[in-house]
C-alpha cells in the first residue's frame, strides 16, 4: 500500500512518520518539494500532480495553517491551505478511489455553553481559523471522495512548539505567570492522534470492503478522555517538574480570564469534544488526558 504524507515536519506529522511506516510504504513530504513531487498546500495544481503520479491509496495531510491569530489578517492564504487545498487533494483522491485522512479543529465550535459537543453539533465558529477549518471539512464532503475527518485540540508533542513546552520553557525562566482558568478543552497528544491515525485507516482498509467503507466516511472527534483548563494543565506540568526535582524559578502563578489575555482572534471557551463515536465505531480505548502529559513530561526531561 502507498500513503502520502503531508506536513512531515509538524509534531503530527513527525509522529504520523512512525505510525504508519507498518502499513505500507509511506511518502513522507514537507512544504518543500522533493524528488520532484509536491507537498505544497498552497500549490493545488501540484498537489494533484503529486497524487496523479504516485496513486496513493490513502493521503494522510497533517499540514495547515495553524497561526490562528495571523489568520485574521491573512484571509486568503488560511483559507487555500485548510479549506482550497483539502478540496483539492480530495478531487484528485477520488478519480482512483483513495481515502483521505484530514485533521480539523475543536475551532469549529462557538464554545458557548459547558457540554460537551457530538460530532453532528452545529458548528459556528468565533475566528477565522476555525471558519477555514471547517469549510475544509465540508469540502471533502462535498466531492465524495472515501474521507475519515479527525477533529481534535489543544495538541502537544515532543517535536514542535506547543502549550505544553511553553509551560516547561517558562517555569524555569519566569517567577510569575498568568494563565488563562476559564477555557476548557482537553489536551491531546500527537502520538495519541498518529497511533489512532494508524488503526482506523487499518480498520478503513483491511476490515471493511467495498460499499460498506463508506459508512465509515465522516468526522470524528479525537480527543482523549476527560477535560481540564489551560491553567490545571499548567499546573500539572509544574508539579511533574517539581517532583522530578527541575530547578525552577516559578514562584507564583496568577489564574487570568479569556477576557484579560486579549488575542487578534477569540478562542472559544468550551473545546470539550464528546469522543463516543470513534470509540464505538474502531472499537478504541482512549486515556485519560494526564497520562500522556506526564509521559511528555517524562519524555522532554530524558
């Protein structure tokens, strides 16, 4: 089987390059072309040439525009790569029948309210970040081509900047930080979403034949279990620094609101996405959130 790889050098994509290597023979590609092929998002035509030469039985894109507060002044280059672009690898995809495998954003959602949002909940996004990440989504949709739609947040990895090593960077350099208490999502790993990743296109591919494949098409929330605030995952991280014995110069953190951290773009305050379809469905077992914090923890101090 061949897989195509976009967005290798992400902390997703750096993980997707382990996970998938059992699967079969994996084209791993950055922004920057190689060996004459195209992993560009911003390059359609290229994109499709890409996919018209190697015949990829499945496209895995982990690349995106992912600066969410530059993506209120840059309308036009968020929207080709995380809405233009899926469209577009999913068009090329379809004529042999491929699956693509795409990763949205728990930004889709207005964050209103403290339930926790099923896949089918109406979406409204607050910034345009999240309006590109979801017209992605209905763009695959709408060409028809095989699609799983994995919808996550708040992503850390060893590989990549993210929350998580901001917090250790941080704890050891600053004798006082504010961190924002009342926006609650759940923190999730990217070798987590790489090993989910992984088993459903499996489970897409080898269990599952013919026109049945397509009740599987759509969005699923990969999250793991439980919910937390950016302040109670900082704290986490802090005491796993303290108890490892980490020199730091953290002596008092400051509980802050979404409303006293002004950004370009809103954040929603609610990001807790209901994980019970992608369970049910792949038959999975997912952690709770802290066990892969700890382990990252354990991981970067190594």
């Amino acid at each position: 089987m061949k897989i195509l790889l976009l967005g290798k050098n992400g902390q997703l994509g750096w993980e997707l390059q382990r996970a998938l290597q059992p699967l079969g023979e994996v084209f791993a590609l950055s922004r920057h072309n190689e060996h004459g092929l195209c992993g560009d998002l911003s390059d359609l035509q290229g994109l499709a040439k890409t996919i018209e030469y190697l015949k990829p039985e499945v496209v895995v894109n982990a690349a995106a525009y992912t600066a969410v507060d530059r993506a209120e002044s840059d309308h036009d280059q968020a929207f080709l790569i995380n809405a233009k672009a899926p469209a577009a690898i999913a068009q090329a995809l379809k004529a042999h029948h491929g699956l693509l495998v795409h990763y949205s954003s728990d930004y889709v959602f207005d964050g209103s309210g403290e339930q926790t949002r099923i896949e089918s909940a109406l979406e409204n996004p607050v910034n345009f970040y999240g309006h590109s990440k979801l017209e992605g989504e209905r763009e695959i949709a709408r060409t028809g081509c095989g699609h799983l739609i994995f919808r996550t947040s708040w992503v850390y990895g060893a590989h990549g900047g993210n929350f998580a090593k901001t917090m250790i960077k941080l704890a050891q350099e600053k004798e006082k930080l504010a961190i924002v208490e009342d926006q609650i999502g759940v923190p999730t790993g990217a070798d987590l979403i790489a090993d989910i990743t992984a088993h459903a296109i499996r489970h897409y591919l080898s269990e599952v034949s013919g026109p049945a494949r397509n009740t599987l098409d759509g969005i699923y929330h990969l999250v793991p279990d439980g919910e937390t605030s950016w302040l109670a995952y900082a704290n986490l991280i802090f005491g796993q620094l303290r108890a490892r014995g980490v020199p730091l110069a953290l002596k008092e953190v400051v509980p802050v609101t979404t409303a006293q951290y002004p950004m370009s773009a809103r954040r929603p305050l609610n990001s807790r996405l209901n994980n019970d379809k992608i369970k049910a469905v792949f038959n999975l077992h997912m952690p709770g959130w802290e066990s892969g914090v700890i382990r990252l923890v354990e991981e970067l101090l190594a």
